[in-house]
C-alpha cells in the first residue's frame, strides 16, 4: 500500500500550518473543511510550491522533503500532476494544441495509444479541433484534468476543481472523475468542502480545522463520528451507505433499494436494477421505538436494529448520540430526553425510523 507520510509546520502570515499525518495514498483522499481551514496550503506543501521551515514529506520510500538533513525535492522533480480551480487553458491554441503543449518536454515518451486512451476517458474526442472560448465550464476543466494526466503523474493534486461550475456541470463531469481514477489508478489529493462530492468519489476523508488534521480515515467513519458535528457542520453527520437498486415501483413512484439483507425505498430516480447508488442518511434524520409500530407510521423505511452504545453530545448538552448494528453501524440523534423516557440501553434490540434519504447530488 502507497503510504504518505507528512510533518509540516509554517506560518503563513497569523495562519499556522501544523500537519502531522501518516495516510494511505490511494483512490481518492479528501482534504475537508470549511475555508480557511488550510486544505490549500496543505496541498500546496505537498507539491512543493510551499516550502516549510520545518518540514517532513515522504511517499512510500522516497523522500520528497527532509529539513533536518537538508533535503527539497522541487515540484519540477516531483512527477505531480496540479489542478486547479481556474481552467488555464492557452485561449490562441485548440483542445489538441492545448493537451500537446509542453508534452515533448515534460513526457516525451508520451505515444499516440495514451493520448487517445486519456482523450477517450475524459470524453474529448469530438472536442480537439474546439478552441476554449467555444467551450463550458466543465469542457475546460476536462481538458485541464486530461492536460495533468499526459504527464503520467504519479500523484495528483485537485485543489477545489468544481467551485465555478454550477451543481449541473458538476454532475456532469463527476462520472469522468470517477472513471479516470478507476481506468488509470492515480492516487489524488482533493480539496473541496462539498459533501456532494465526497459521496460520489472519496475513499478517504482528512478533515482539516485551523491548519491541523482533527480526524482522517474511511469516509464512512469520518462522517459518522459523533463528535465531529461542530467541524462538519450538524446537518453532515450521519450514515454513508453503497446500496443497490433492485426495481422500479411504478404504482407508487418510488425506487427500492437494497443493501445487506435490508430493503430501502425512495422517491423515484432515473436508474436501472442492479445500479448501485451511494446514500447519505443524517443522524438528525433516524427516530427510534422500542416497538414495531405496523401500518401506524408514514415513515416507510423502519429497520430493525440493536443498540451498541449511546455517546453524549459535546457541545449539545440537549442531545444524544446512539450507535445502532443494522448489519453495519448507523448513527441516530435524540434527545437525552427521549432516551430517558424510552429507557434505551446498550444491547437492547430497537427500530430506527429513517424520515429521509439523500442521494449524493441531493446534499448541497
């Protein structure tokens, strides 16, 4: 496994970056927080753009940067790919001038065959003759993206790529996301703060507040950390599951899905029985009983469940947490209140009421 080993400390102006982390580097790795935060100057440190005082980064063996002997690789030496917010794309050369630019010095072992593969999987055939003033928001950042991937990086930074794009060209250039990593398996560092976007592409969550890692692992974990309300944001907090569709009911308008030996219905959506969909259930959004509650509730989705364990709230003297086994861990949100009044204890076996199901492109 690919390992990430950082350690950097830097002051950037009354900001103060202090990172300390050791990360798998594989699929793609968040770094989330609200701005201001120091996702960016992370990942500005990463490529060697920042240069710590006091500074420690080293991917599997090799050394990128080592302060105390001396050591800065710069970011020319470092084989990264960069992409930014910004779409530079030269306006006097078209799509094919753009990608080809500097290839002959920066890859020139670049052939036709991954030319046309990196073209095809970012969806740029019909494009290359297209000059960048014919081209959306999204079409740029494609050939942004597919421009970083001719280098043959073995590292690929993403600092905020789809903060100018509006929630419909994201949706469309989230698939090519998806489908560059699966086809070529670069490792990417990615900044954002849309959950959106962690839901559809994150293997991994590095959740940043005032320049530190506060938390970093899976993102199902991350995100279903009950103490983590106060740097996500409440509404965030909850239960990431990959389920699958199983068919349309068309009586109703409603698509079921299935995941473990469970069933989940929601609204309908424009999908095919075997499609497998990423849901988001917030821990606001679970209500619990003691009893089955048959043909008396309008909640359609009630699970049984079994309790592991109840986690006050930190900052919410008012509420508490409840980790309950449905076949994986879920979280729920009640108030102390409600759990004294329904005597809810460790082990006991209790229904999770789910009042609403977010896909990924429904969060922001």
């Amino acid at each position: 496994m690919n390992l990430l080993s950082a350690n950097f400390k830097i002051a950037l102006g009354d900001f103060k970056l202090n990172i300390d982390i050791e990360t798998p580097v594989h699929g793609f790795t968040v770094l989330f927080g609200s701005s201001g935060s120091g996702k960016t100057s992370f990942l500005r440190c990463i490529s060697g753009l920042e240069r710590a005082p006091k500074g420690f980064l080293k991917i599997n063996e090799e050394i990128w940067q080592d302060e105390s002997r001396k050591i800065f690789i710069p970011p020319n030496k470092r084989n990264i790919g960069y992409v930014f917010q910004e779409m530079r794309l030269f306006p006097h050369l078209n799509v094919e001038g753009n990608l080809r630019y500097g290839l002959k010095r920066l890859a020139p072992e670049i052939d036709d065959s991954l030319f046309s593969q990196i073209v095809e999987i970012m969806g740029l055939v019909s494009f290359l003759s297209r000059y960048p003033r014919n081209l959306s928001g999204g079409e740029k950042q494609r050939v942004a993206l597919a421009r970083a991937l001719l280098t043959r990086p073995r590292l690929l930074l993403m600092d905020e790529p789809l903060a100018a794009l509006d929630m419909k060209r994201k949706q469309e250039i989230l698939p090519y996301f998806q489908r560059m990593q699966s086809e070529l398996n670069i490792p990417i560092f990615y900044v954002t703060h849309s959950l959106n976007e962690v839901l559809q592409l994150v293997d991994t969550m590095l959740l940043m507040d005032q320049g530190k890692v506060i938390a970093a692992g899976p993102v199902e974990e991350v995100l279903s950390h009950p103490h983590l309300g106060q740097h996500l944001g409440h509404k965030l907090v909850g239960t990431i599951l990959d389920t699958t569709v199983i068919r349309q009911d068309e009586e109703f308008q409603l698509t079921v899905l299935k995941f473990n030996s469970h069933t989940l219905y929601v609204p309908r959506r424009e999908v095919f029985p075997g499609d497998r969909l990423r849901i988001h259930i917030r821990a606001e959004d679970i209500t619990l009983a003691v009893a089955p509650i048959e043909n008396k509730t309008s909640v359609l989705n009630v699970l049984p469940a079994k309790v592991i364990k109840t986690i006050p709230s930190v900052d919410d003297k008012c509420k508490v947490s409840v980790k309950l086994d449905i076949g994986c861990s879920i979280l729920a949100t009640i108030t102390r209140k409600s759990l004294s009044h329904l005597n809810i204890q460790s082990g006991q076996n209790i229904f999770a009421h789910i009042k609403a199901i977010r896909m990924a492109h429904e969060l922001n």
